[in-house]
C-alpha cells in the first residue's frame, strides 16, 4: 500500500500538478497543508474532482470540518490527536506514531491504521535520529491494525520494511520533489508489488 504526502512547502498549482499525474499509481493521497486555511483545503478538494481524482484516495489531514463535511477516504491526526471522538462518519481514522505505547492506544482508539517513523534518516527531521526497522518491526507486533512505515523512504528500502511487516510506506519528498514524479511513484509501486510476489 503507497501512501503519497503533500509537502507543505510547494505552491497549490505544483502541488495540483504533480497530484493530478500521479493520482492514478497510489492508493492514499494525503492534503497535509498545515498553512493553508480551510478554504483553501476545499478548493483543492473541488480541483481534485474536476480532474477525477477519486474521493476515495483522498485523506485530509487533521481538518475534522472537512472530513465532516466532504466526501473524502478519511482523516489522518497526529501522534496527539484522540481518535475516539471522531465518529466513522469521517471514514478511515489514521494517525502518527512514534512508540509503541502510543501505538497501542490508537488501537484502544479504534484507529484503522498507523504511520511509524521515521524508519529511516531523513532530511524533514535532521536533529531526530531514525528508529530503525527492528523497532518498526515491534510496532507491527504490538498491534493488530495496518502500520505503514514513513521517514526516509526510498523504493530501495520497501523491501526492508515490508519484511518487518509494515502494510506499505508512506512518501513524501521522494515523490513530490522528485525529477520525475510519475517515474518516482512507479517505482515504489513495483517495489511493493514485487515484494508482495515474495510472499
């Protein structure tokens, strides 16, 4: 499972750009703008739709108006965002986590998936060390909901995480700075399909 992150730092037409081509290759699509005021998150969902990106690849993150509101795959919250208050109306309930002890309370949540990073050094959080695949490993056996390892991902590292028992990854400047993001994201697809044949 491919989970492609916006940014926060590239203009709405980049981002609309880059969105719209590689929509088709990933299964989730995270709006993760933290500067973009409300309006502007629901005129990037009203673009979306005008280029037929599917509602359901759409997650917004920690806009409950929105998800409320809007026809989207659901919501993603950070690590210190209480889940349980949001009804299922939203859809797909995610959320960040960095230990396992807050990994299990997500669960206790009714969280229907986690992200768990970073897997591995990464320029988005330089003064952070990385936590490694053993520890995302353990994450994995401590819950029994998706986890999807984030943080320094490249295409030759899906294998590692997979193995450790990660659902999938989640990217973000490796797709959306890319050269070529289309190639990018059909990179990591085929590494996860190809990971997937192993099984």
């Amino acid at each position: 499972m491919l989970h492609v992150i916006s940014t926060g730092t590239q203009s709405f037409q980049t981002w609309l750009n880059i969105t719209t081509k590689i929509a088709p290759y990933v299964d989730y699509l995270h709006i993760r703008e933290k500067n973009w005021s409300d309006e502007k998150i629901m005129e990037a969902l009203e673009q979306l739709k005008e280029h037929h990106v599917p509602a359901d690849k759409i997650i917004v993150n920690n806009r409950y108006t929105i998800t409320k509101s809007h026809r989207v795959a659901g919501i993603h919250v950070p690590e210190a965002k209480d889940l349980s208050s949001i009804p299922a109306s939203h859809g797909l309930k995610g959320s960040s986590v960095h230990s396992i002890e807050t990994a299990r309370k997500k669960a206790q949540e009714d969280a229907d998936y986690l992200f768990f990073g970073h897997i591995f050094e990464t320029s988005s959080k330089p003064y952070s060390p990385a936590r490694g695949t053993e520890y995302l490993k353990q994450i994995v056996e401590a819950v029994s909901i998706p986890v999807i390892a984030i943080g320094g991902i490249t295409s030759e590292r899906v294998r590692d995480c997979l193995m450790q028992g990660a659902e999938g990854v989640a990217v973000m400047s490796g797709i959306y700075e890319a050269s070529d993001p289309v190639a990018a994201v059909q990179s990591f697809q085929l590494a996860l399909k190809e990971e997937a044949g192993h099984e």
